[in-house]
C-alpha cells in the first residue's frame, strides 16, 4: 500500500512488488520493484490533465548496496 499525500490529500495505491536480494561475500545488494495503477477518479487528477481517462500507470525501481 502506497499512500501519495497531494495538497494536504492523501491517496492510497495498492502496487504489486518484488524484492530480489543477491549476495556475494561480504557484499550484497536489494533490487526492490513495483508496479500498479492510480486511479483518476480517486485523485482528481483529471481537473489538472484533462487528457487523462481512468489510471496512471507507476512503475518504481531502487537498487540498495552494501559494501564492507
């Protein structure tokens, strides 16, 4: 669950994500990423971009390393 907080507004999203940890010795590294939909008419985004329908798509990628 994401919650986007907008002009004092708070949103809430629900994203489907994947965490993928890889270690090599004293090193490792954590690839998280997410995906999913904001509804428009949860948002009101639409008043801001008219050309907007139904969702906005978000995809979401960060790469965390560790070095020692």
């Amino acid at each position: 669950m994401l919650a986007i907080t907008y002009k004092e507004e708070i949103f809430k999203a629900v994203f489907k994500a994947t965490i993928t940890h890889v270690e090599q010795g004293t090193t490792w590294s954590c690839l998280i990423n997410a995906s999913g939909e904001i509804m428009v008419s949860d948002t009101s985004l639409n008043s801001f971009i008219p050309s907007v329908d139904h969702a906005i798509g978000v995809q979401f990628a960060q790469l965390i390393l560790k070095l020692e």
